[in-house]
C-alpha cells in the first residue's frame, strides 16, 4: 500500500486520535522507511520507546523465541521469564519489587492506588504533582497531569490531587497537608518540553518526604531505561524515591510497563490489591530483558552521555546563529531546541529532509534518538537541522 491508500484506510476505520502525515513500513537502527521508500534519521524513537534501535536482532530474537515457546499464561500462574525480568530492574535500582502492566499510564495509575492504598488507615489520598508535568490520559492520570488541555472536557475529574510548581520546592511544601499520601515527579519533564529537576529541588523532595512520610513517586516513564545517561533519571541526582514507574523504552515497541517499589512499600500490595491480565507476559518479559542485556552488552549509557553531549554542542552551535532560537537543553539523549516561536515548522521541514522530531510544549523541538546512536548519525540530523534553520531564517 502507498501512503494514500494508508491514509484512507486510517480515515474510514480509525477514530482520529492522531492526526499522521507519515506511514512508516520499515526500521533498522536509526534509520525507517516509509510508504514510498524514502529514508529518514528516527531522532524520535517512537517517543523514547526504541532505546536499542529499531529491531534490533537481540529484541527480535527474543521475542521470536519466546513467542514459539509460551506467549501468555495469565498471572494465576508462575511464569519463568516474569522473576527473571523483576529481578534485573531490582538489581538496577538497587532493591525492591516490580508489577508489569502495559503502558506508562497503568503503571502511573498502580503507584497512584499503591500510595492511596498505603495511606488508606490515615486518610492520606492527596498525590501533589507537577504544573506542566506528563502522566498520561486515564482518568486519574490526566488529572495528574498539570496541563489543563489534557483535562479539557472531560469532567468531573477524580478527586485528590493537587498541582505545585515544577523547581519550586517552596510551592510543594504550600501544598502539603494531613491528607498527602505521595509527591509524584518526573526527573525530566518530557512532554512539558525537556525541562530537568534541579537538583535542589529533587533532594528537597526527598528530605520534605523522609520528614512528613509521603511517598516520594518518580515517574520514569520516558526518563527511565538509559534515556538520561542513567539507567533511571533519578539515578543522576543522587536520590531513591520510594517507588518508580516505567513503561515506553521498556520494551522497545513491545508493549510493557512497570512499577518498582522500594523495600520499604514493596509489600503494599497483596492479592487482590491490583492486577491486570496482559501485566509481564513471557513475551513482553523476554523482550525487556533482551532490552535490558542490550544496553549492558552495548555500553549504551555511556554512549547515551556522549551523544547527548554531541547532539547538544551541535544544537548550541546552531542556535548561536539565530535570534529565534534561544538555545539547546536537556540530559543524555532527551533534548530540546528551544525557540521563541512555535517548533511545528521546523519539524515538518525536517520531516521532508528525512529526520523525524517532535515539536513540544509549542516552542520546544525535542529529539530522542536511539541510544544507540552514531556520531555520524548526529553530524547527519545536525547539519540537515542548520539547513533547515537556514531556510526558515529566510
Ligand atoms: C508517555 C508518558 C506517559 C504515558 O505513557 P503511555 O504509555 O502513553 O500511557 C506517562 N508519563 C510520562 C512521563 C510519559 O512521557
């Protein structure tokens, strides 16, 4: 099929959540295809989902071994590969326990009913989150999330959460009360347009927590699995929160998510607490531990560091030249062009010179490359992007 017969295809069958120009029909790496065979450089990822690049053999692999051997069981069963998986992440955060669900809202909604639930005895329900944050689109998730466009229309809102400001730790402390059971953060805000967590601002969270026993909730749903350079974005401020979630890169494209609690409420809760009939099969499992191995076996936090680094030294040269960009941002390979005016033209004109981007929070044109990615590659995006400038100076 070409991108036009796609195209139509998707108007009469699909319920327009999205709005596509694009239909990609291959991807190797960095690089994907679409419709017509034309090439273009995946500085998006699927939204930070393909950390390892698109089917990568070990990812392939496993999932193609896995699916011939035992697909799903259903957690009234032990499965091999669920221990296996949980027992990785514990290692990587340094303890606790894992719930598999499958996608990062799910995962947002369990650290949500787990911090509700561990508070139930003393009516502690309140979750403070983040102005400007990202934490999905289920009912309560939205309502987490601090961007009113989300919510727009969809009323009456689940009650019990409470919105301070990001870097402000003085506007989180206004906002706690006797009924806070948790403080839920990203340690990049993503979606709000690649803006990083002071680290003041991290630690002071977790002191004001430590004093008050509220939970402290990272949500690492697009910062986790290397995205930062870390293998978890907390993990570059020195501090542990007292449960995570995870979900996008998890995978990469299989769909999976998780939360890991920490020793300390990793025992919450108990049958019949929480469950979901998709969480941690042995395929999505199998996945995310060939995830997990490749970014070992690949060195790809360090690789994720030094692009990250490259990327930005080449963005900042960039926008050096022109008084409507005002500069590069982010950590490891989560960055952002940041200009004065909306980012959407500069990425559709990157998009028809083959590097896919996203433009964010308006101003924002963020780029989440594979962390496998090379420093030609980065030398390729970047020179295509000063062009791409050059023009729309004109
Ligand atoms: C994408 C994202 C989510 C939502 O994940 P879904 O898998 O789309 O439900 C939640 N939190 C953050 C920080 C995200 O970037």
């Amino acid at each position: 099929m070409n991108t036009t017969e796609i195209s139509e295809l998707q108007k009469k069958y699909l319920i327009p959540t999205y709005a596509p120009e694009l239909a990609l029909v291959r991807g190797e790496g960095t690089n994907v295809w679409d419709a017509e065979g034309n090439e273009y450089l995946d500085f998006l990822a699927g939204i930070a989902v393909l950390n390892v690049g698109h089917c990568h053999p070990n990812v392939v692999n496993a999932i193609q071994q896995q699916a011939a051997k035992l697909m799903h069981v259903s957690n009234l069963y032990y499965n091999e590969v669920q221990p296996q998986l949980a027992k990785k992440l514990s290692g990587i955060a340094g303890g606790g326990k894992c719930f598999f669900c499958n996608s990062g809202a799910e995962a947002n909604e369990g650290l949500i009913k787990l911090a509700r639930l561990r508070g139930s005895d003393k009516g502690r329900f309140e979750i403070i989150t983040m102005k400007n944050s990202f934490h999905g689109r289920t009912l309560a998730t939205l309502t987490a999330t601090g961007q009113e466009k989300v919510q727009k229309g969809f009323a009456p809102l689940p009650e019990g959460f409470v919105h301070a400001e990001f870097n402000n730790l003085d506007s989180v402390k206004e906002a706690v009360t006797e009924k806070t059971a948790a403080i839920l953060v990203e340690a990049v805000q993503g979606e709000g347009g690649i803006i990083p967590a002071d680290p003041e601002f991290l630690t002071g969270l977790r002191k004001l927590c430590d004093e008050k026993d509220i939970l402290l909730l990272c949500d690492e749903v697009q910062t986790g699995i290397g995205r930062t350079g870390h293998w978890f974005g907390f993990q570059a401020y020195g501090i542990e929160p007292d449960a995570f979630s995870l979900a996008k890169g998890l995978g990469n494209g299989f769909p999976i998510g998780a939360i890991v609690a920490a020793p300390k409420v990793a025992d919450v809760f108990q049958p019949g607490h929480h469950a979901t009939t998709f969480g941690g099969t042995p395929l999505a499992c199998a996945a995310a531990i060939a995830v997990l191995d490749t970014i070992e076996q690949e060195n790809l936090l360090e690789n994720t560091k030094a692009m990250g680094a490259l990327l930005l030294e080449k963005l900042n040269e960039i926008a050096d030249q022109y008084d409507w960009i005002e500069g590069a941002r982010g950590t490891g390979l989560m960055v952002g062009l940041v200009l004065s005016d909306s980012a959407l033209p500069l990425q559709k004109l990157l998009q028809k010179k083959g590097v896919l981007t996203l433009a964010t929070a308006g101003q924002v044109l963020r780029m989440l490359p594979p962390l496998t990615v090379t420093p030609e590659e980065i030398e390729q995006a970047a020179a295509l992007v000063a062009e791409a400038c050059a023009e729309l100076d004109l």
